[in-house]
C-alpha cells in the first residue's frame, strides 16, 4: 500500500510567513489550444517540501547537489502531539536511528536544538515533520550542516504509527536551489 503524504498544491496551499503565495493559473484550454496547461508561481519551500543545506548554511550544497540516497529509505513515525513547546530529547525513543528517515508527528510543534543534535549523533538519514517548520534557525543550521534533508509540512503521518514502511520524497532538480516542493509517500510492508 501507497499513502501519501503530501498536501496538496492549489492557491489554498498556507505558506510560511512572508514567503511568496502559491499562484496556478490557466493557461492553456483544449478547445481553444488543443491542450490544457496551468502556470504555477510558488516559492521553493511551498506546501510539502524538503530543505537543502544551502537554504541556511553559507556554502552548503544545494538541492540538485544533494545524493538521491539522501530522499529514500526506511522511515518512522514519532509521536510528540501531547507535549508542550518544542520537542525535547525525554520525549522520544533514545535510539534506533541510524539510516532512517524520522517524522515527527507534532501538531505544529517545533523540535529543540538538542533532538536535532542527537538526532545528527544517531546517525539519522533525514527528518521530517507535519508542522510548517522543524525548528528555529539553529535546528535548521544543526541539521543541514550535518547534510541531513528537512521535510516539512507532511501530512497523513497518523496513519504510519507502529508500521514498518518505507518513506520517498524526490525533489525537482533545480539548479541552485535552496529546497523543493516534493511529493511525498510511504510504501507501507
């Protein structure tokens, strides 16, 4: 089973404070142009969407620099809606991390500077959350340097709780890019 977990584009979609509104427009008709076609206008870290080292570290690699190992592998779910502020270390598992994709399932919740150090410590291959953002500047900084890929803005991550499944999310390859709005799935075993 495929679920997806992304949030879909549309003039709808919320963006971060002062980031660019999405824009989809008509462009093209079938019965006036032979085929139908929208122009979309949106920012890079639009609706679901992955973070590269370069939207925060001076230098770091950008979204088409990046390995596609790095979008791809097994993924889980950690559940942090009942707390209170950003996510601290007592909340979550102490290990299991190596090579996985760890979603945050928050509420809107950012995590703390510490989660995202341990996280980096464990060996984690990205992190991903449903809230608009990961964390402040400094969690941003922590894992970029560490060239671990941020997800944010996922959806359906309920649905993945106790499962065994493995999480893709392929950016576009824009070159010089900062992040890219990606689809997001996982393959549920």
């Amino acid at each position: 089973m495929i679920i997806d977990l992304s949030l879909p584009i549309s003039e709808n979609t919320p963006v971060y404070p002062d980031d660019p509104p999405v824009s989809v427009k008509l462009w093209a008709v079938i019965d006036r142009d032979g085929y139908y076609m929208n122009v979309l206008k949106m920012g890079e870290h639009s609706g679901t969407h992955v973070d590269a080292p370069a939207h925060f570290v001076p230098g770091g690699k950008t979204i088409d620099e990046m390995p596609l190992e790095k979008f791809i592998g097994e993924g889980i779910v950690l559940d942090v809606r009942d707390g209170d502020g950003p996510v601290r270390l007592d909340e979550i598992p102490d290990g299991g991390y190596f090579g996985k994709m760890v979603l945050f399932l928050t509420g809107g919740r950012e995590l703390s500077p510490e989660v995202a150090l341990f996280l980096v410590a464990e060996g984690a291959r990205a992190v991903g959350t449903d809230a608009m953002s990961i964390g402040d500047d400094a969690v941003h900084k922590i894992l970029l340097s560490a060239e671990v890929p941020v997800f944010e803005n996922l959806a359906n991550l309920e649905l993945l709780i106790g499962l065994e499944f493995t999480f893709a999310a392929f950016p576009l390859r824009i070159e010089g890019g900062s992040g890219s709005p990606v689809r997001a799935v996982a393959f549920v075993e």
